[in-house]
C-alpha cells in the first residue's frame, strides 16, 4: 500500500510505529496519530456506511465534530465501543477497530440499495408510510425499523472498566487550549490564580498545531506553544488537563469535564480507572472552544475524499499525511486558500481553487498563481464523481445568478470550506442569549447569565493575532475580577493568515436541485431538500424542522449541520436565520458513556445499603432480604427448604405461640428536648401530650398541612422536657425535616430541639406470651410486673448490663418489648436474648412476619395502607386525634368540606368468600361484576396476607364508603376471575386486647 | 456476599484499620463519647462552663481543651468530643445547669463512626466525593457536609490528616468508596 506521508511534517513520532487492525487488516501508524490519520496515512478514506443511505463515507473532519468516521473500538472482553470517533482515538498498538453499518464488507454493502431508493427515503418518510394499518405499528413496522436503525453494535457485556469522579475548584477554568485559551491561561496563571485548563485534544495548542508556519514573538508556533506550556507546567497554580472535554456547563459556574485517562494506552496501569468526570466550580470560565468549519452543501458533498480543507491542513501539519495527490479546493473562506497553498508546498497537485465569491484578495491570488494553481472565482460546485472515493469534480461558473457550463476536473481529494461557525455550544448550556451578527453571517454570544467569558473565534474573531489578544485580554480580566492583578501582555505575531468569507445555501446548480444528494447532516443522512421539503409541508420553526428532517439530531448535535440546515430552512421560509431561530445545544457537548456519569456508583456502590448493628447475625443465619428505603432489613428467616409463606407462617406461630425476635433498629427515632418540648409535640402530632406522664408511651399521628396521614409511631415521654419520638422506617429523614422546617419558619420561640437518635440506637423487639419471661432476668432497675410496668411504658434502665430505653409496646398483638441499646452493643444483646431464649424456643422473625402479626391487629403500615389521601377518619384512628386542642398540623383541613363528606375512601377489612384464596395487593375493587366497563372502581386492596393464626386469609382495603358497608359483599376482578369478599373490620385478632395485658 | 457485605466486621473495635488500599492510611478511629448540643447562643457561657471549653461561636470553628472538643457546626449547634469515661461528667455538668439554661444534650455517640484519613493526597481522595472546596477547610476547623451523598462532619486535623465521621449505616458506603478511590490514587492516573 502506498503511503501518503511527508517527509518533514507532521508532531508524530516517526521513532515510535504502532500498528493496529482495521476490519481486521493490519494498519501502521506512528505514535501521536489518530485512527483517522493513519488510516489516510495508508491512503484509506473509506471509513464508513451511512445510518439511512448506507453511502460511502470518509472523515469529513480532524475533530470531535466529526459525523463519519466512527468506528468500533475493541480492547478486550467487554471492551467493545461503537460509534468511536476515528479523528479522535489515538492509535496504541493492539487497538482493533472496525467499521460499522456495512454487511457484508464496507466496500459492498447490501444495505446500500437505500441509496437506490432515496426518492422514497425523504424526511417524515417513518411517518407517512407506517401510519396504517395502526395494529401493524406494534408488530411489525417498529420492530423492523428498530433492527433497520441504529449507528454501530451496542456492547453486551457488562463494562469491566473503572470509572471515578472528582470534584475540583478553580479561579479560573479556561476551555479550550488553542491560542486563545493558551494566552488566557498563561495571563491568569502569570496573576497567581488558580487556573484549570482543558482541552479535548491528545496534545495542547489547538489551531496553532496546524499552522506551524506562524510566528509568534519571534518563535515559530510550534515552539511557542512548547515554551508557554513550558511555562503553564512550572506554575503550582495552573493545572493542564488535556484529553478532557468540557461537557456540560451548569448552574453558578459549575462546569463537567470529561476526561478519557486509559483509551489511548496499550496496556492500562493496574486499577486505574478508564474516565474520570470532574465536577468544576469556577469563580470564572474563559470559553475559547474556537469556531467549527461548515462544509459546502452542493450534490455528492458526502463521497470519500471530499472533506473540510482546514480538516486537510490539520492531517498535513499536525499528522504530516496528505490525503490526496491531486486536490481540488472549493470555498467561500480565505482559509481553504491557505490549506490550499499547504497541500501544494507538500506536494499535492491543487488543480483548483474554486471560490464562490468574485473578489478574492489579491494576495492570496497571487500567491496561488505562484503555485501554478488555476483560480476559478464565481463558480459553483454541482457534483462529485466516483463509487468508494471521489475521483472528479463538476464545476460552473455562475454568471448573474445564472450557472454556466460544466467543466469536470480530476482529483483525489476534494477540500471545501463554508466558512467557520462560532463554537457556542457550552455558552448556549448557560442559557445565555445569542444575537445575529450580520456582518460575520453567524451567532454570536450575547447576554451572559454566568461569569463566563467567550475569546477568540468563539465570538467571531479570526486570525491567530487576535485570538492570542483576545485570549490574554479575557484571561486577565478574569483574574482581576477574582481579585488578583494581572495585565494582557499583547504577542507579536509574524506570518499571521487572516481571512474573511461568506456562507451559503446550497450551492447553485444547473441540474434538478431536487434530486441533488446535497448533505446537510451527514450522520443522519438529511439532505437539503428534506429541509425544503419539511418547509413545504408545514414546518416553520427550525425546531419542527429539526424534528420532522432529525437534522441536528445525531450524536454530533449538529455541530456541522446546524449552521447550513438554519440558512436552507431561512431561505425556504423566506426569513432571515435569526427569525427561524437555532435549536438548542444540549450537555454533554460529545457523546460520554454512561461509565463517566455512573462513576463509582456500580455493584455494591450503586446506592448506599444501609445495614443495622444485627445484620450481619441475620446473614449468618440465612435471612433473606428486602430492601426498605435505603436499609436491607431481614424479610424472613427460612429454615431448611422453607419457602417464604411456610417460613412466615412458622414464625407467625411460634411467636403467637412462645417469643419471637426482631431487629427493629432501623424505625426512625427523634429526641425531641427542651423546656417545650410537650407544646411542641402537641402542635406536631394529632394527639394530645399534655397528659402524658413521664414513664409512659401512646401511639402518635402525623399528618400534613393538608389533613392527610404523614407518619405514625410510639412516642415515649422520658420525663416532663424529654421524648423519644419513634418514625417509620422509610419517614426518620422525612420527619425530623419537618420538625425542623416548623421549628425555624413557625415557631422559633419555642424552646425544644429535635435530635436524630435512628442510628444511636440498636432496637430489637421481643414479642409474645413468653417476651417478659425471657426478658425480665436480663433487666435491671426496673420492676417488670405488669402493674410497674404496664402496657405502654417507657423506662431507662439496663439489660444485659447495657444502658437501655426499654419500651413495652406491640406491634403485633402479643405481650411486647422494644430495647434500645447504644448501636454497637445491638449484636451483643441480641446474641444474649438469642441464647437465653433457646428455652422458650424463641424464633427470629422478619419484615413479612412483622406485616402479617400487625394486619391480623388491624395495625396500619403508613404508605401502605395509606397513600397521602388519608385522613385519621378514613383510617379508623379518630380516637388518635386530640380535638379539643386549640391546634396541630393539619387539624384545620381535617374540616374541610372535601375531608368530612360522605363517600371517601375508608379503611377496612376483607375477608374472601373462600378462605384459602389470598387477594393481590393493589387490586382493584367493584360493587357488581356484572357492569359495563369501565367499571366503577370502589377502592384498592392495601395489605393482604396468609393468616396462620386465623388459618384463612385476611386482607385490608380502601374502599369507597367502606366504613358504612360492613357485611356488604365486594369483588374483586382478576384476569382469570372474580373473586367475592366480605367487608369486616380492621381488626381481626383478639380484638379485646387480651394478649397484649398478660 | 463476600467483600462489602463485611464491612461491619471491620467496625468491631478489635480491628482498626482499614486493609492498605492506597498512599493514604484509612484508619477507624476508636470509640469516643459524642453529644449534639443545641443551645442559644446567647447561653454559649454556661455551656462552656459546663463542658469546659470555650465553645466557638463561628461555624467551623473548634476549641479543645485535654481530651475535650467543641466543634460549631450550626448557629445553634455544636458537636461534643470527650472521653468515654467522661460522658457521664459532662452529662451530670449540664443536667444541673439545664433548669436555668434550657438546652438539649444528646448522646450520639453510638449514631456516629469515625475514620482518619492521613497522607499527601488525603485532599484529593476526598474531593473524590466531597463537593466543598477542601483548600478552603484551615486545618483545625471542621464543617458539616457530604461525601457521596452521605451527610459527614468532616474535620481537617492537619493539612494532611482528616478526621470524617457519619452515621454507621452510611460508613461501609463511604469506606468502600474511599478505599476505591486510594487504590485509584496509587495506580496514579
């Protein structure tokens, strides 16, 4: 194969060969390449099939804006990538990549009959042919467009990678490391503030590194830009990040990077990690992300070989490869003249400059005719030729508007250059606003709502001079408005090529423009007639334009085809661009994996488990676990081959029959202190305090401002100024949040203060006719006797020798305990109570057994049985409301119209008509079977359960009315049948309380 | 279950560090007796006669005195170091002053575990999940913040020692990420 090297140009390092396989044939590149520059290097330009068309592609670009070019990337098991950039990802020896949208090979691909058909394929094509029949959409026409689209295989392993996250502050956070960036850093850095730099590139220097021709105080720019990142390195205060994208920029200058740490290394150092995302707080942001060139839009603009010509120069200087022995350039920018005049010093033959405009300047006319360069101003481009690489080019003059004859003209390589666009994608995530400039035909940065600062050709301007200026000037400014001092010290610049250009529709053309295969989005395959076509069929705003063509809509997000689908649609429309509007660029700036965002949070990391003091003696014991809020708790405690309903209704009977065991620690637990601490709780809860002696308990009810149940639990009164407020699991955080919200904004005069005690606590509860037998020896400083310590008490005391809030309360029905240790004696004591009770053949039990002992009591589970639409009268506990207090949360909605009218949804109980069938929590509940659907739904079934102690099923509903339809006979409709219940009470175990006395 | 699942065991006071992971030296710091106090901050006199040290009045402040250590993480907060053995003392020294000066003194002693974290890049495996800006922490001052989601009261002892203690249930979460991240730190990318 022949190699398109030159000698003499280029940063690779021609010591160091890497080889690499693309689609499996074996590719020599030289370190500091890209995937795309070695592979052109090779004189390979076909890189890929189009997503719609399946046409041949090849890089269009040198950047991260590229839409051809991508590739697979595979490192290993699990280390499959699609849709990789190719002008991006650095070679390592060993890289494999493939090409991607091809079957059977990328140079004959069966899926290229679509681009026999595009007549058929134009935009809202999925609309207007897969409307009808409807049934078919389902079945057949989604399905089938699924398997159609798509860009690239996505990865079936599991990543293998390590991702991390790191949060970083700065003064300054300049983006961006071309001259504008580099001059901005180096002035803050110079100032002594803390300065952050990052660019996406491999190496720093951005525009510079492909203008080696420049000089810049004297220094060619090559060796300016290593002396100033020299000098960046030395500074303690000025960090250099390069392969690292800013992807996002948030809210008060919080600004994500992404930066790729392993991607470009043969062989990764132990446990690093692939990415890392760092979450930047700047006092100031220096944008300098340059400007993006736009390509010509005109009829085969997308064949392999024709590519931007600053993409050209860049492949020239910065990789030293030519990609093509004979080029012709078509432009309507200076810039191109320039790449023109580079590929010609290297040795290319540029057969032609083809401007659009009719004034060119002088100089570079000259300069081209020095070169032996056919000029050719007023001309237009009207086609391209060749099957997998471009081989011709078809050009006219336009003459008045009118296009003249076409007169074809060879090359290998075809250079176009619309002009540049202002790179403002990280400005528009701010939401500042954006103005028309008319002059440079682009936006521009308007309003700004962040402290960030835009330089260079970000904000229009062009020429290496006066982004260097530029740069230093917002550098400086930046630091001095942190505070520091700093000065623009103004560059001397040599050999500077300024330019200036103009931008366009498509080009003009002298056959049928409809059937013109002119690409304006080259990933999504949108052409400018799809634009024209969208107009004409209704869309006016650029944003229905871009939705109906999914112009813009590709992982580029449009950076090359925003520009040129905004002038068409403006054109089409008959307005000026601004009036049509720009969509709006979205983080992440280029795709990211999922990895970077992800971070450390995979595995046992995803979320934080939190377990108690006693979980790891259930996991020695075979627990089996269900996650409740953050906590894992013990569900149940299988013995042998139990399944869960036999290993619920053993421990059901064992510890109605003797004792049971359970690990309550995770119930949320609040000291509420202070000399008003009962006032306060008589304000918080539906219940009345003022009573409550120290020493005993009562069950409490929270509600909202709206009337509706919040939480419950059993509240202890330690003394006259101190409680031990208990919550629910999933509400501890909920709860002491909303004691503080009222404490600070409603009743700051109130002297009380509300502490979190869930995790100072280790709580387990014993239940059951035998708790106080076991109990009662391991107690000390407090009688136990029933009349000391009667149901609902609360002592300080110790058991075990442990310090202890001992509680005698149910949660089942049985005679019940709940003891509080400090946490890390919680295992201790458990250990303790387990052996003892090995008399009693005590039994541990868990969450499912808990649920059942407590429905069988009527107990409710607040967000199970309750849904936030729960008033305490709905719920059968208007006993629990303190009526004649002059106030509490929520007491004033409880007399709203809606809250006391007839026909709510009220708690009751269920009782199928055959016992042995349990009903689905959740399902729905009628008055008749028979009625038509839709039927009138009555209400829900919230807890439902196997009754070991009753021997049949027992169930808890919200059912419209249901307080008054005791008796009455309910069904409920599942898809295999209807099932009938009874309506009951709540209660549906020894209703006198006989048990909990003993 | 094997790995994370054990965290706890390492939480027994019989074994205090935490396996080498990195260049910095993760260590579970032993038992000490925590209260939280809130109190006016016009009564920060009595409190101070109580505990013995002269509690700070600005956030992020610490005082010490012996074994003793105060540190302001509210307006009307502070968390109370002491001791073990000297809990019982210091609850006795408030109760008698808390019919005067209405206060709450809670015992969180047991709610909290505490970790050291010590080395060159102690900082910098922080920043890992820490979003608050470290350089600006002055050794000898600590704050109330998050790592990873996880409320922490962070301390910075030294410039290069830190002292972070959060709710028990949450310490295996923070651990675990902490020891990912030093083995990060020592593959040095």
């Amino acid at each position: 194969m022949s190699t398109f090297r030159v000698a003499g140009r280029g940063r690779i390092d021609r010591s160091r060969p890497i080889r690499f396989t693309f689609d499996g044939r074996t590719v020599q590149g030289y370190e500091g390449d890209t995937v795309a520059s070695a592979l052109l290097a090779n004189g390979t330009h076909l890189m890929g099939r189009s997503f719609k068309y399946h046409r041949p592609r090849g890089a269009v670009t040198a950047g991260s804006d590229e839409p051809n070019a991508l590739v697979g990337t595979r490192r290993g098991p699990g280390r499959f990538e699609p849709n990789t950039r190719a002008t991006m990802q650095e070679i390592y020896e060993g890289l494999r990549t493939e090409s991607q949208n091809r079957w059977p090979s990328l140079g004959f691909d069966v899926g290229g009959v679509n681009d026999r058909f595009y007549m058929l394929f134009s935009a809202g094509f999925y609309y207007k042919t897969f409307m009808w029949p409807r049934s078919f959409w389902d079945k057949v026409y989604e399905p089938v467009i699924r398997a159609a689209a798509g860009l690239g295989k996505p990865p079936t392993e599991p990543d293998p990678d390590r991702y991390a996250s790191r949060f970083l502050h700065c003064d300054v956070l300049v983006i961006g490391a071309g001259p504008a960036g580099l001059a901005a850093a180096l002035t803050a850095g110079r100032s002594g503030a803390k300065v952050v730099l990052v660019d996406e590139q491999s190496e720093m220097g951005g525009s510079l590194l492909s203008e080696p021709s420049v000089e810049i105080e004297g220094q060619p720019a090559w060796d300016w830009i290593a002396a100033t990142m020299a000098e960046l390195a030395s500074m303690d205060n000025v960090r250099l990040m390069n392969r690292t994208t800013a992807i996002g920029y948030y809210h008060q200058n919080m600004v994500g990077l992404c930066q790729k740490l392993t991607d470009h290394l043969p062989v990764p150092p132990e446990g690093a990690p692939r990415e890392r995302m760092w979450k930047v707080r700047a006092g100031e942001v220096v944008l300098a992300q340059g400007a993006l060139e736009r390509p010509l839009v005109f009829d085969g603009n997308d064949r392999p070989g024709v590519m931007l010509a600053g993409a050209a120069q860049t492949y020239l200087n910065r990789f030293g490869v030519l990609v093509g022995r004979r080029a012709v350039v078509v432009t309507s920018h200076d810039s191109a003249w320039y790449a023109a005049f580079d590929l010609a010093d290297a040795g290319c033959k540029v057969a032609a400059i083809v401007d659009t405009r009719a004034e060119v300047m002088s100089a570079l006319r000259e300069q081209a005719r020095v070169r032996g360069i056919e000029v050719l101003p007023s001309h237009t481009v009207t086609g391209t030729a060749g099957r997998l690489r471009v081989k011709s080019v078809r050009v006219n003059p336009v003459v008045n508007g009118k296009v003249g004859a076409a007169r074809s003209l060879d090359c290998e390589a075809l250079l176009m250059s619309g002009g540049w666009t202002p790179s403002l994608h990280l400005f528009s995530h701010t939401k500042g606003s954006l103005h028309w400039d008319e002059e440079a035909e682009a936006f521009l940065p308007g309003r700004k709502t962040e402290a960030c600062r835009i330089a260079g050709a970000g904000r229009g301007l062009w020429g290496i001079g006066k982004a260097l200026e530029d740069g230093a000037k917002a550098g400086a400014a930046a630091a001095r408005a942190l505070g520091h001092e700093a000065e623009a010290k103004s560059l001397a610049v040599a050999n500077d090529r300024e330019g200036r250009g103009v931008t366009h529709k498509e080009l003009p053309t002298d056959r049928d423009p409809g059937r013109a295969r002119a690409f304006i989005d080259f990933q999504n395959d949108v052409t400018a007639k799809d634009i024209r076509l969208a107009v004409r069929e209704g869309m006016r705003s650029i944003e229905h334009v871009k939705r109906y063509t999914t112009n813009g809509m590709a992982t580029d997000q449009g950076k090359m085809s925003n520009m040129n689908g905004l002038a068409i649609a403006a054109d089409a429309v008959g307005k000026a661009p601004p009036q049509v509007g720009l969509t709006t660029f979205r983080p992440p700036y280029t795709p990211t994996t999922f990895g970077a965002f992800a971070g450390y949070h995979r595995g046992s990391h995803f979320e934080v488990t939190r377990k108690t003091p006693i979980d790891s003696w259930a996991e020695e014991h075979g627990a089996v676990y269900e996650p409740v809020s953050l906590w894992r708790r013990a569900r149940y405690f299988p013995r042998g081959n139990e399944d869960m309903r036999a290993a619920v209704a053993r421990e059901c009977r064992m510890t109605r029959a003797s004792v049971g065991i359970f690990d309550a620690s995770t119930l949320g637990k609040i000291e509420v202190a202070g000399p008003d601490a009962v006032e306060f709780m008589n304000r918080m809860y539906t219940n009345p305090w003022t009573k409550l002696a120290a020493g005993r308990c009562r069950y409490g009810l929270l509600l909202g401002e709206d009337g509706y149940i919040r939480d419950d639990g059993v509240i202890g009164r330690l003394s006259n100024d101190r409680f031990h407020v208990t919550t629910t699991t999933g509400g501890a955080a909920r709860v002491l949040g909303m004691m503080e919200d009222y404490l600070q904004t409603e009743w700051p005069d109130l002297r009380v203060w509300v502490t979190s005690t869930t995790e100072q606590w280790a709580t387990i509860a014993l239940n059951g006719p035998n708790a106080r037998n076991l109990l009662a020896p391991f107690v000390e400083g407090q009688d136990m006797s029933d009349e000391a310590f009667p149901h609902m008490s609360v002592a300080e005391c110790t058991v075990a020798g442990f310090p202890a809030r001992l509680f005698r309360m149910s949660f089942t029905g049985e005679l019940g305990f709940e003891i509080n240790v400090p946490a890390r004696h919680g295992r201790a004591l458990w250990e303790k109570l387990w052996e003892a009770g090995q008399e009693y053949d005590i039994c541990p039990y868990g969450t499912e057994t808990m649920h059942v002992l407590r429905a069988e009591k009527g107990y409710i589970i607040v967000g199970q049985d309750t849904d936030g639409t729960v008033t305490p009268d709905d719920a059968g506990f208007g006993w629990a409301v303190g009526r004649k207090k002059p106030d509490f949360v929520g007491k004033r909605s409880l007399t709203r119209p809606d809250i006391v009218a007839p026909g709510r949804k009220q708690l009751v109980g269920l009782l199928t008509d055959e016992p042995d069938v349990v009903l689905e929590e959740g399902a729905q509940i009628v008055a008749d079977p028979d009625q038509p659907k839709p039927m009138t739904m009555l209400g829900h079934v919230t807890s439902s359960y196997w009754s070991e102690t009753l021997g049949r099923s027992i169930a808890l509903a919200l059912v419209a009315g249901g307080h008054g339809r005791e008796g009455e006979t309910l069904h409920v409709p599942m898809p295999d049948r209807t099932i009938t219940a009874k309506v009951t009470g709540t209660v549906f175990f020894d209703p006198e309380n006989t048990r909990i006395k003993l | 279950m094997e790995g994370r699942m054990d965290a706890y065991a390492r939480f027994r006071p019989e074994s205090s560090t935490v396996p080498a992971s990195g260049p910095v030296a993760i260590r579970i710091l032993p038992e000490v007796a925590r209260f939280s106090l809130r109190i006016a901050p016009a009564d920060l006199g009595v409190a101070s006669e109580a505990f013995g040290v002269a509690l700070p009045g600005r956030i992020g402040e610490i005082a010490a005195f012996g074994s003793r250590r105060a540190l302001c993480l509210g307006p009307d907060e502070w968390l109370l170091h002491a001791e073990e053995e000297e809990a019982h003392v210091i609850e006795a020294a408030f109760a008698e002053r808390y019919a005067a000066t209405p206060h709450s003194l809670v015992a969180i002693g047991d709610r909290e575990i505490g970790i050291s974290l010590e080395g060159e890049e102690a900082a910098t495996l922080l920043s890992t999940g820490c979003p608050i800006d470290l350089e600006r922490l002055a050794p000898g001052t600590g704050k109330r913040t998050i790592f990873d989601s996880v409320s922490v009261v962070l301390i910075r002892e030294e410039k290069d020692r830190f002292t972070l203690e959060a709710w028990r249930s949450f310490m295996p979460h923070v651990l675990g990420l902490l020891e990912t991240a030093n083995r990060e730190l020592a593959a040095g990318l």
